[in-house]
C-alpha cells in the first residue's frame, strides 16, 4: 500500500485516497480551450445546463405522474396542473427546457458545422454529437406520448407505423415496438420506461463520451487555426498568458461560460413564465381518443423538417420513406461528404458558404411547410424542398468541397 501521511486539510486528505488534485488538474485547470473563441463555443456548456434542469424538473413530475393509459392524462392535466403546488410550474420548466433544448442543439450543430469543427481529427467529436441528437429525438418523442394526449396517441401512430414501411418484417416490427395491433397501455408503458430511464441513462453516457472525445483533438477556434497545445500550456504555466494562444478550463473558460448561462436563463425563466404555450400543442389538451383521428397530425416544430421530407414524395410512400431514412442519418456522414480537408470558417471558403446558408434557408422552408395541412401548392414546395435537402448533402456538397481541394493544390490535409 501506498504511504499515507498526516493530512494537512480535508484536500489533502481526500487526494491522498482519491488522486483528487491530479483529477482536478486533468479535468479543469489544465485542461485547455483556444482562446479565439466566440460566445457561439458555450452552447455546450448551456445544452449540459438545459438537460440538468431536464432531469431535476423529471424527477419532480415523475412523483405524480401515472403511467396508466386510464389514468396518464389526468395524473399531467389535473394532478400536476392543478392539485399539486408549482406542479404546473414545474411542468412548464420541463416543456420549454425540452423545446429550448433542440434549439439549442440546432445552434451548437450548425457552429460546429458553420467552422468545420467536424473533421480533421475531429470525426469522432461529430458522431458522438450525432448519437446525442438522435437518443435526444428518441427521449423527447417519448416524452411526448406521455400525457396520452390526442397528439401524444396519434404522433405515436403515425410515427411508429413508420416502421411498417421496413421490407418483410415491418408490420411485425411495428406490432413489437407498440406491444400490440394498435398504440395501447402497452405502448404507453415502454415508453414511459425509455423516457424516464434507459435513454437518460444512455444520454449520460454519450455525454460522458463527447466529452472524452474533445480531449485529443481539442475545441476547434474561429480560424481553424492548428497550433502546438503543448507549447501554448507551456507559455501560460510559466505566466505568459498574454502570448499563449490558449487558455485553463477552469477558472478562465468556465466563468465565461457561466455568464452566458446567466444570461440565457434570464429568457428562459421568461419564456417559461410568460410564453410556456410555444412549447405545448392546444391539441394534446384533450384526451387521446383512438376513434377520433385529428384533421391534421404534425410532429413537435425540431422533429418538422424530417417530417416534411417524408410528406415530400407525396406521389410514392415508399420513395418518401427512403429519403426519410436518409434524412435521418446523413448528417452523421457530414465528415465524410466533405472533401476538403480545410478547417476554415464558412466566410473563408466561398462555395461552401453559399451550400450553408442554402442548406439552413431549405431546413426553415422544410419546416414551415412540415407544420402546414398538405394541400394545394403546399404539396409541390414541400417537394422542391425535399429533393433539394437530398441534392444538398448527396451531390452538391461533395462536389464543392472536391473543387475547393482541388484549387487548394488538391492535397487530402
Ligand atoms: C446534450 C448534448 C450535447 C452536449 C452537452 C454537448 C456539449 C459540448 C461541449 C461542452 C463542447 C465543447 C465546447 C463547445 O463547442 O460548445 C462541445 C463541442 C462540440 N460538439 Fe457538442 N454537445 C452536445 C450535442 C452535440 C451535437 C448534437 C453535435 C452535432 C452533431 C455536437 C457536436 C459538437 C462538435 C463538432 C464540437 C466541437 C466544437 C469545436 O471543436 O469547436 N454536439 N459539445
């Protein structure tokens, strides 16, 4: 066994048996961020905050709410909005956290898309990021059944027969995920266990290893700057700060992030207090009703623009479902459909700037048109903006980002 001495404070006591000082020196004071950064490289640090307080507000729901397809309902509409004190408070927080939660997310993806934080290293950062999207989109579609609302029922249906489209085994496939012919009790059930426990759980989990993942490569800056972290930590240990290019996780980095949690939480206890509605559909106020089918069933507005290219291909179920499913997974491929090994901020690279800015104006149009009924010349846009999302990623990004490798001497780094 190691030599144990007389501790000299509570510290030193603790690091003696836990390695507490080289933890918080690995983890925090010397671990080191670049310093041309903008506040744009704190959303991570506010999505952490957002899902805590998505967790805390769980918790407290989870005490009064019934997962009974007899009794879900009133246990959210009654119970908790009404009996219980702040109960109704508490579910405010915990709607528009998970509504301001995909906004959020959406900034952080295209930053990190906007300055090519992606690739070059950064590969492994991007899919982790990507498997955190979809465990997000799976617990909020989940979350989402549970007051077993009309919406909650029929988006349940819709979405989950969506499976039915898979070659040979898609009905049975369908029947397995609901535990029954139709969305039941059954299916209320399990997604209740997914959203209250294996998903959170999973989400830990990649969090943890987005994280890890940051270590190696290290946060991208605004330039896309490549330098020698080593050299820099060296220059700040040894008191030129002014010099070094980077700068301590903790304290110098972390206060920064800290005020700009500060200051989002001031719009979102705004937002929560005073426009809650943004995030609750008026449908889901009356009870799910499985022979009253809504005039028009729509997915929560961060799930519409995925919704809208499979409503797109109106003329073939089935080619809808195909660019559905490439909807679902084509950003995860980003680092791949991107030739060009240049980590430069969109600005600096022409071609690609016009595909951005393309690319973000058809994910607004896709989800406008995915909120609105699919009639008349609604139908024909939703089209056009669909084959346009597949041109995107499938042809016009690889060939920018080749001709742009190719003006650079065509080097692959
Ligand atoms: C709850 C979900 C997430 C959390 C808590 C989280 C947290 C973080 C944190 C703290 C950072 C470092 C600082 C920063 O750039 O903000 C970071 C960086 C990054 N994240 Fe996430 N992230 C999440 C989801 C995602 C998603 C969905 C993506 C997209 C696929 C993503 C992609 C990235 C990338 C590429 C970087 C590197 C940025 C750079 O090097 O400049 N993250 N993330």
């Amino acid at each position: 066994m190691a030599e144990i001495k007389k501790a000299d404070g509570f510290i030193d006591w603790l690091d003696q048996r836990l390695g507490v000082k080289k933890l918080t020196k690995v983890l925090m004071t010397e671990y080191w961020i670049p310093k041309n950064i903008n506040f744009l490289w704190a959303m991570g640090v506010v999505l952490t905050a957002l899902f805590t307080i998505l967790l805390v507000s769980g918790i407290f729901l989870l005490m009064y709410y019934k997962p009974d397809a007899n009794m879900a309902f009133d246990s959210v509409n009654y119970t908790i909005m009404q009996e219980v004190a702040y109960g109704w408070l508490w579910r405010h927080i915990h709607a528009v956290a998970a509504s301001m939660i995909f906004v959020i997310l959406y900034i952080h993806m295209f930053v990190a898309i906007y300055y090519g934080s992606y690739k070059r290293g950064r590969e492994m950062i991007w899919v982790s990021g990507m498997l955190l999207f979809v465990t997000f989109s799976a617990e909020a579609f989940s979350g989402y059944m549970l007051p077993w609302g009309q919406m909650s029922y029929w988006a349940a249906t819709v979405i989950t027969n969506l499976f039915g489209g898979i070659p040979f085994i898609g009905n049975d496939v369908v029947e397995w995920i609901r535990g029954n012919y139709v969305v039941a009790d059954s299916t209320l059930t399990r997604f209740f266990m997914l959203h209250v426990f294996l998903l959170p759980v999973v989400i830990m989990i990649l969090i943890v290893v987005h994280f890890y993942s940051l270590r190696i490569p290290h946060v991208n800056n605004q330039e896309g700057e490549v330098f020698d972290f080593e050299a820099e930590e060296k220059k700040y240990i040894e008191g030129k700060k002014k010099d070094s290019k980077v700068i301590p996780f903790w304290p110098v980095f972390l206060s920064k992030d800290i005020f700009v949690i500060c200051t989002f939480m001031i719009f979102f206890f705004y937002l929560v207090c005073y426009h809650y509605e943004f995030a609750m559909d008026p449908v889901n106020f009356d009870p799910a009703n499985s022979l009253k089918t809504p005039t028009h069933i729509y997915p929560e507005w961060y799930f519409l623009w995925s919704y809208e290219v499979l409503r797109g291909f109106f003329f073939s179920a089935n080619l809808g479902l195909i660019a559905f499913g490439i909807a679902q997974v084509i950003f995860f491929f980003l680092p791949w459909l991107d030739r060009s090994q240049k980590v430069a901020p969109a600005h600096k690279r022409p071609l690609f700037f016009i595909w951005y800015w393309l690319m973000i104006i058809d994910l607004i149009v896709l989800t406008i048109f995915g909120k609105l009924p699919p009639e008349g010349n609604s139908i024909y846009i939703g089209f056009v903006a669909s084959i346009a999302f597949l041109f995107l990623f499938l042809v016009a990004l690889p060939v920018i980002t080749i001709m742009e490798r190719n003006k650079n001497g065509g080097a692959k780094c």
